[in-house]
C-alpha cells in the first residue's frame, strides 16, 4: 500500500461533506429565490416562517393595510363591547368606509407587485354585497343595517376567511440610496462562498501540483462549473455545479441520463454527418461529370496528377482484366448450355430454309439427321469458342491481343462517349441516378443506420467492460 492510499477515503469524505453542503447551499438559494412568491403561502401556514425570514429581504407590514386591519381589529372589540347601535361602532365604520376609499385609489399592494389582491379584494365585496361598484360595496358592507340584516357574526367570519389573508399578505421592502430593494441573502450566502472559495483553491492549487504543464488559468479552467459557486449574482446556476458535485460524490446516479443524452446526441450527430458527407460526395461526383473529368479519370490513368497509386497498379484496366476472366472461367461454363441452345435454335432456323434440308426431312430414315447435326454443331462451335477463349488467356501471344483489344477498345469507346449527344445522354442519366441516390438512399442511411451502428457500438462497449 502506498503512502498516499490513506488520503483517498478521506478525500471521498471531504467530497461527500462539500457536495451536501452544496446541495444545502442550492436548497437555500432556491428558497429564497421563491420566498417573495410563496410568501403568502408561508404566511398562512408558517407564519413564525416569515416572521423570520422577513428581515432578510428587509420586508416590513404596510403601513396603510396594517392599519386597516387594526381598525377591524377595533371594530370587533367595540362590537363585542357595546354591540353594533352605538356611536363608538358607527364611528369606526365610518373610518372603515373611508379607508377603504382610499386603499381602493391608492393600491397600496402595488408596491409588493401584487395588483392584482385589489381586484380580488374588490370582487369578493362586490358578490358579498350585491353591489355594482366596490365603492357601494365597501359602503354597505361597512355599514350598520347591512350588518344588522346579515349579521356580525357570519361577515366577521367572511372577512377573515376571505379578505384578511389577502390584506394581510401585503408588505413593503426598504430600498436603498439606489432605489434597489434591500436583499440581505447575502449574508446568509457568504459563509457557503468562503467554503466554496476555499475548496476551489485548494483543487486548483492540486491540479497545477500534477499538472505542473498547466498556467495557474489553465487549472482553473479545468473547474469552470464551481465558478458559479462564487458568484453572489445569477444563484440559480449553481444547479450545475451542485449536480456534477453529487455526481463525482456517487450521492446522485447520473449514469441513465448520461447515456441517453449520448445516444441521442451521437445518433443526431451521426445523422446530420452522414447527409452532409453524402450529399457533398454525390454532389462533387456530379460537378465531376459535368465537366466530362469521370470518362477522363477512368480511361487516362495518366492523367491523374496529382494522384497516390496504391500498389503500383491500374485499378481500372485490373478490374476490366479480373472481369473478363471471371466471365470466361467462371460464367461462361455455367450459361454454356443456354449458349448451345441459341446457337442450335440460330442453326436450325438456318438450314430450314435450305432445299437440301427440307428434302432430308421427307426421306424414311433420315428425318432426325438434321436436328443431331444441328445439335452436334452447336455442341461443337460452343465447346470451341469457350477453349479458344480460355486458351488466348493462357497464352502469352493471345494474353498480349488481349491486352491490345482492351486498349482499343478502350480508345474507341473514348471517341465514342466524346460525341455530343453521347455523352450528354450519358451525363444527364449518370446524374439523375445519383440524385434518386442522394434523395432516396442517403436520408435512409442517416436514419436507419446510424441508431443501429449506434446500438452495435454501445453493445461492444459493454462487453469489453
């Protein structure tokens, strides 16, 4: 065991360490990222919550609203006191009217972003009173024979169901010399930064450690991701440092995604390649046959400067030589009989029209002599050309006339395609065929093939695991 072996399973703790505290970091970041809108959600439920995390986004109840619901507050103690016929009461829902009034003109909830509790507020008084216009509204519902006809009781309740959360949720933030809101987060944020700062120090300076080759930039670099760690601005991207934090820590198993997001972008790539590659060959081989260079290369190796010879050798004239002996070893023997059976059928239609033939056919005896000569010079003229064929291959004399008739073949073949209206026959139907190939084949290979290839790859990469 090496002396530096105990480390690694305190090095694996400290990472575990840092990658929970950075999941803790996000976790708080997140919610403070969310607090101003969930804010009256935690209000109702949390309400020591909010009572605590206020400061820190230095928000403070409304002046205006708070008081509105102290004057409710009042309202309900007066009530209990000397009931809803006195003038005590009578005063404080004038004041009720009146400030009603005036958080309708002023939209105090305007300054939290929240203009949209005002008309709430005022939809609920609307339907609750039967009133066209909030104004009425809020004056009946504040109002003593409204409340006599439908009780204190019941619109207490129904006002602190419905339009106490409401106005309640109301708050206003401090702004600084800058007209910013005050954001106190930062505070809480710091101490994660100075750890987060630390570590990434401490992995730059083992990096330039072992990698004495990299600058001081270079091995920072290598963890840009932890950056947003640092920065007191945009938290929300330290989403990316925190997953590839418990990742590494084996805290998150990122394996699934990873190979899915691998497969599609392998399969992605692939296909666009493999359209750009084949539309871009089969385009270059038709501007290539549109200047008449394809007959040029092919029948003019001599041409080709400049231009790697693999073996020392022309491919083209060696493709002509292997198919023409293919054609006689190989091919021939097997269409031999087919090749007998024409040369008896063009035989026989031959002598047919001789009188000496049809003479022959009307002799007792001797009717079927002209189809057995037919027949054995047929066998004859096949088995000939075939020896003589494989015969001038073998010998030297008729390999050299072999040679010689590829070239002059060759050579007139050449003066033919170059007449006009050959070669552009030929042109126009050799370019028609790769753009049904480029049309029909390469999208298909882009396709089909590549999430194959693909899945044939990932198979053998499991298997040399």
């Amino acid at each position: 065991m090496t002396p530096s072996s105990p480390s690694l399973p305190r090095r694996h703790w400290s990472q575990w360490l840092l990658a929970l505290v950075a999941l803790l970091n996000l976790v708080l970041v997140t919610f403070d990222l969310s607090y101003l809108h969930w804010r009256d959600v935690y209000l109702q439920v949390l309400p020591s919550l909010t009572q605590a995390y206020d400061p820190v986004k230095a928000i403070q109840p409304h002046p205006e609203t708070q008081h509105y619901l102290s004057q409710v507050d009042r309202l309900n103690q007066q009530i209990s006191q000397t009931g809803l016929q006195s003038s005590e009461t009578e005063t404080l829902l004038a004041e009720l009217r009146q400030l009603s009034q005036q958080m309708s003109q002023d939209n105090p909830f305007e300054e939290a972003n929240k203009p949209h509790v005002l008309a709430k507020i005022k939809q609920e008084v609307r339907d609750r009173t039967g009133e066209q216009t909030a104004r009425d509204g809020f004056a009946t519902f504040w109002s003593v024979p409204y409340l006599l006809q439908a009780g204190w009781q019941t619109e207490a309740e129904f006002f602190n169901s419905n339009l106490r959360p409401l106005i309640a949720g109301n708050y206003y933030r401090d702004s600084d010399r800058y007209s910013l809101f005050v954001d106190r987060f930062w505070l809480l944020d710091l101490p994660f930064i100075l750890i987060f700062a630390i570590d990434f120090l401490a992995r730059t300076y083992r990096t330039s450690r072992r990698r004495p080759d990299l600058t001081w930039l270079e091995a920072i670099l290598r963890r840009w991701y932890d950056l947003f760690l640092l920065l007191p601005f945009w938290r929300w991207l330290r989403v990316i440092p925190v997953t590839i934090r418990l990742y590494e820590s084996k805290l998150l198993n990122l394996e699934p995604l990873r190979a899915q997001l691998n497969h599609d972008f392998a399969v992605s790539f692939a296909q666009e390649l493999t359209e750009m590659v084949g539309i871009q060959v089969i385009d270059q081989v038709q501007d290539t046959i549109h200047q008449g260079d394809l007959a040029r290369w092919l029948l003019h190796p001599e041409s080709r400067r400049p231009y790697v010879q693999v073996n020392h050798r022309d491919e083209v004239t060696a493709i002509a030589t292997r198919l023409i002996k293919v054609s006689v070893y190989d091919v021939l023997p097997q269409v031999q009989p087919d090749v007998e059976e024409l040369l008896r059928h063009g035989i026989t239609n031959t002598l047919s029209q001789a009188p000496i033939y049809q003479q022959l056919q009307l002799l007792p005896g001797l009717n079927g002599l002209p189809a057995q000569i037919a027949d054995n010079l047929a066998r004859t003229l096949s088995q000939s050309v075939y020896n003589s064929l494989t015969g001038i291959l073998s010998d030297p004399v008729g390999a050299e006339i072999t040679t010689r008739l590829t070239q002059n073949f060759r050579d007139a073949l050449e003066q033919e395609l170059q007449k006009t209206h050959n070669l552009q026959e030929i042109q126009a139907l050799l370019i028609d065929l790769l753009e049904e190939i480029k049309i029909n084949y390469v999208a298909g290979i882009a396709q089909g093939g590549m999430a194959r290839a693909i899945e044939e790859a990932e198979q053998l990469q499991r298997a040399r695991r």
